[in-house]
C-alpha cells in the first residue's frame, strides 16, 4: 500500500522536564518522509515548563497543540492528548525519542497492509559518553526492544480500550499494549525506527529511576517472570542448606573434624557467586545483547558487571514487592 499526505496522523508527546530535547526532536519530525496533521504536547506544570512551552511556540513547520496539566504520570497524558486529537491515527512519542526519517511512513504502510489496529515499535538505545555506554552495556546493549513510543494506533481503538493507566508511573505502556493486544488484532513492527536518547547521566540518577521505576511496575500485571523466580526462591534455599551444612555434618557441636566438614563455606560459596555473576553481568549478558567484544576489554567489563549488581539491588525491593503483590491479587481471585 502507498502512503501519502492524505493519511492524517497526531502525534502525542506527554511532557514532564526534558526541554532540552524538544529541538531535537523537531528536527527529527520535520524529516519525516510522511508529515503528521498536528503535534499534541500534554505539559505538566513543574519544573521548566515554561521553558519548553516556549520551545514548542517557536516551531512553525507543524500545527502544534499544548495542553497544560498538574503533575500526571505519563498514561494520563497520553489519554488527554489522544482525547483532544483531531484526527484517527495516533502515533505516541516521548521527548527522549527520536524517530527515523521513514517512522512514520513505515508504521502507517504496516498498519494497513496489515488491518492491524495498533502496530508498535522497535526501538534501540544511543549513548554519547562512557558513563552511558557502560550503563547501555549493561541494560540494553546493541539490541533492539519494542516499546510504545514510535507505535501508532486507530483513535477509535485506543478509546475502546480505556486507554492507559493514570495511577502509575512506570509499566503503564506495556500493561496497555499487552490488553490492546488481547483485545485488538494488530502486529508488531520488525524494523528499528527509534531511538532513545535518555539514559540516566550519573549514578544517583541511574538509582533514582530504578528505585522508582521497579516499585511502579509492582502495581501492574507485567514482568512476571522477573517478579516470580523459581531460581530465587532455589538460590535462597540453597544458601539456607549452606549455611546450615556443618551444623547438620557435625550435629550441634560445631565438630572441624568430622568427615564432612568443609571450612570457610560460606566465604567460598559467595566468592564464586560473585565471580560467575560478575561473569554474567560483565560479559555474558553484555555480549548476548550484542555489545561490542573490544569494548568490554580489557577492564570495562567490571565496570559493566558493577553498574549491572547495583541495578539489580536497587530494583530487588520493587521486584520482591511485585511479586507479593501480585500473589496477594491471585489468592484474592481465587477466593472470589
């Protein structure tokens, strides 16, 4: 199928801080090999609103609409721009998100090629300093992810499915997609068409947002396989019967000569924990997200593997949290 100028698209950008990379993200827009009917910027009102109000005022190319908000999370922005879009295709963007030159052409031909009513995006992460490509070594590498921004959906759709989730922060766009899913035919875009430029810039940052953003994922039914893990409960046994090994070989008196006694247990159980980790933080993980060999040696990998343990302690709590609330949920269910 052919797409022209007739298809009329909006594009929704909620907006929370980030005016730094609104002129950026004109500059990508403006390249667009099919141009959106309108740009729609849900602002809420903290931090330099007003300087990106100001920002967006100056752009003439494009037929722009901003709406003012209190603080909302971004699935409440997004339900308020797609209520206030003229027109029957919405194609979602963050300010952190720029797309390529053929987006928006790309998921418009997909969408009707293949009577899809949402297709969604592929997206894959840009990094300009070393703290950040240490950080995308560690989370995303070199491999592309699907996501919500660059996704584009029939208006008449997305009202049909109540739209996003306003009470969370975080995991409101995959809870979204996932019961879009359920409910609508639609597809899923194979070819990378965004990137996403809003990696944290320094390590109170980076604990921050995972902090925050594990705990907001606990509220919603996504990332359940993180959530419950056989292999942790596993581990934490595992470690128990450890623990306890030389008490069970010896009885209660702690005996170093019976047969079975092995010393410094636990001080050898956890150096080769942490080493296979850091093996897997540092190199194995890294490298099966396509990272660069060169760059991870001679030492960057322990800087990747450190950055990954200190990712994964600040987002335990959030995840333990998650999965207890969601086991809460079920027996709920159950007894209902």
């Amino acid at each position: 199928m052919k797409v022209n100028s007739d298809f009329n698209v909006s594009i929704v950008i909620p907006l929370l801080n980030g005016s730094q990379y609104i002129s950026d993200l004109f500059g990508s827009i403006r390249k667009q090999t099919l141009k959106p009917k309108e740009i729609i910027f849900v602002i809420s009102k903290i931090g330099n609103w007003e300087l990106a109000a100001n920002k967006i005022k100056k752009e003439k190319n494009f037929i722009t609409k901003i709406i003012f908000s209190d603080p909302v999370f971004p699935g409440a922005a997004r339900n308020l721009g797609v209520n206030n879009a003229e027109h029957d295709l919405i194609a979602f963007l963050d300010v952190r998100t720029l797309p390529t030159e053929d987006w928006l052409e790309q998921m418009v031909k997909k969408l009707y090629d293949d009577s899809s009513a949402l297709v969604t995006s592929k997206m894959i992460c840009s990094s300009n300093t070393f703290f950040h490509h240490l950080l995308k070594a560690a989370t995303y590498g070199e491999r592309s992810v699907e996501c919500l921004p660059g996704s584009v959906v029939k208006k008449s759709f997305f009202i049909s499915s109540n739209g996003f989730l306003e009470h969370v922060r975080a995991g409101e766009d995959w809870e979204w997609i996932n019961r879009f899913f359920k409910q609508n035919k639609s597809s899923k875009q194979q070819k990378i068409v965004i990137n996403y430029h809003g990696l944290p810039d320094t390590i109170s940052q980076l604990i921050n947002k995972w902090f925050i953003y594990s705990f907001e994922n606990s509220k919603v039914s996504i990332l359940l396989k993180e959530k419950f893990s056989y292999m942790g409960l596993a581990f934490i046994l595992f470690s128990i019967l450890l623990y306890r090994w030389n008490h069970i070989v010896s009885g209660e008196v702690w005996n170093e000569d019976a047969f079975l006694f092995i010393p410094n247990l636990n001080k050898i159980f956890w150096s080769i924990f942490l080493f296979c980790y850091f093996l897997y933080r540092g190199i194995f993980k890294p490298l099966s997200n396509k990272v660069n060999i060169q760059f991870l040696f001679p030492g960057s990998w322990v800087l990747v593997g450190i950055i990954g343990l200190l990712i994964d302690l600040v987002k335990a709590p959030g995840r333990i949290h998650g999965s207890i609330m969601h086991l809460y949920t079920f027996i709920n269910k159950e007894r209902q």
